[in-house]
C-alpha cells in the first residue's frame, strides 16, 4: 500500500477530519489534503510526515512496515479484535480461573506447534523465542 492511501486510511481509522489534523499536527488543511490525494506526497518532508505520524499514534517504522497493510484488512481487523476481546476478558477474571486457563491455551498451542512443525517444510518455533501466554497477558493487563 502507498503512502497516500495509508495516510489517508490512518486518518479514517481514528475518525479525524482533515481540519482536525491539521490543527493536531500543525500541517496545514490543503497540505493534508493534497498529500492524501497525491497531488504533493512527493514533495512532503520528513518533518511533515513525522507531525502527521504523531498524530495518528504511529511509528515511522510501524508505517513503513509491511504489517502496516494488515491494518487496512477488514479480516485481519476483525481478527485483531477478537484477539484483543479475549486477553481483556481473559484479564478480568479470578486469578485462579485465569491462570488455569492459561495453562491450557499453552498445552493446546504447543501441541498445535507440534502438529504445523512436522508437516513438511516447517521448521519449529523455538520455546524460548516466544513469550509465555501468562507473560504475555500481564504486559498487556
């Protein structure tokens, strides 16, 4: 995806006008505009698309990256939220509940490692390289 289209699909994601970018970032109105129509993205500067960045609460390297396009995906959005839905509820449970269910998600995405790594052409996803469910629900809660 090009740099007018996630422009201007990051500013209809967060419910923002033109206008109101432009007064967050400092750019002006017809300069947003005209960099999300195309019409002067080749003449922007690193300055410019670091404020209108800012804006949006996005990295130069998030916005750069090819994940950046998944964000653009209704099914991949849909997914990413039903994910996030389940680690909220996940979280709001009795502590015990929570950590017995957790324990279980493990087995059952080790057991389903094993099963993607033995078919042909996968190589396995080391232990380590990947943080625990537990872990990963506490940096999130």
């Amino acid at each position: 995806m090009d740099i007018v289209l996630k422009l201007r699909e990051l500013r209809r994601l967060r419910g923002l006008s033109q206008k109101n970018v432009a007064h967050l970032s400092g750019v002006g109105e017809k300069t947003v505009s005209s960099f999300e129509t195309g019409e002067r993205v080749d003449a922007m500067k690193v300055s410019q698309l670091r404020k209108l960045l800012r804006v949006y609460n996005i990295t130069e390297e998030q916005f750069f990256s090819p994940k950046m396009d998944q964000w653009f995906d209704a099914d991949a959005r849909i997914e990413r939220s039903r994910e996030e839905s389940l680690v909220v509820r996940l979280g709001e449970l009795p502590p015990l509940m929570r950590d017995a269910l957790l324990e279980r998600f493990e087995l059952m995405l080790q057991a389903a490692e094993l099963a993607a790594a033995s078919q042909p052409g996968r190589a396995p996803v080391p232990p380590a390289a990947r943080p625990s469910a537990s872990s990963r629900l506490y940096a999130v809660a």
